[in-house]
C-alpha cells in the first residue's frame, strides 16, 4: 500500500510546518509567469524581424533572377491564333 502523500498535500495538512513557503505561498508565481510570457513575446518578435529581414533579401533576390531569365513572351501566356476568312 502506498502512503506518500506530494508536498503540496502535506502542506495543506500541516500549514505551520514548512520552514520555507513554496513560490505561490510567497506570491511569485504571478511575477513569474508575467515574466516568461514577456520573453516569449521578445523572442517572438526577434524572431519575426528577422524572418522579415531574411525574405526582403531573398525577394529581392529572386525578382533580379525574374528579371535576368524573362523571356519576351510569359511562359504563362496562352496562344492565339489568328482567324482567316
């Protein structure tokens, strides 16, 4: 039969006995949850300036090659024929 019981069940049992408070007895817990979810949205951000910075050079690079390998007619572009009378 197992008998242990987690910390947060023998604290709430015997309140007086901790001789040091855990993170939410102190009240941290909201500051640092604040805290990560700041650095989350820094990281995030970075992360986003530098893709932007990474795809501007790479569109630009892609339409000088456009514009180099461009042929007179776009390769897209349907045929017509002319219609004799």
């Amino acid at each position: 039969m197992n008998s242990e019981i987690t910390l947060h069940e023998y604290r709430l049992a015997y309140p007086n006995s901790a001789g040091i408070p855990t993170i939410t007895q102190r009240g941290l817990i909201g500051p640092i949850m604040l805290r990560q979810r700041r650095k989350a949205v820094r990281s995030a951000r970075r992360r986003a300036a530098r893709e932007r910075i990474l795809a501007g050079g790479a569109n630009a690079l892609a339409w000088i090659w456009r514009r180099l390998t461009a042929s007179a007619e776009p390769l897209g572009a349907p045929h017509v024929r002319a219609i004799r009378n």
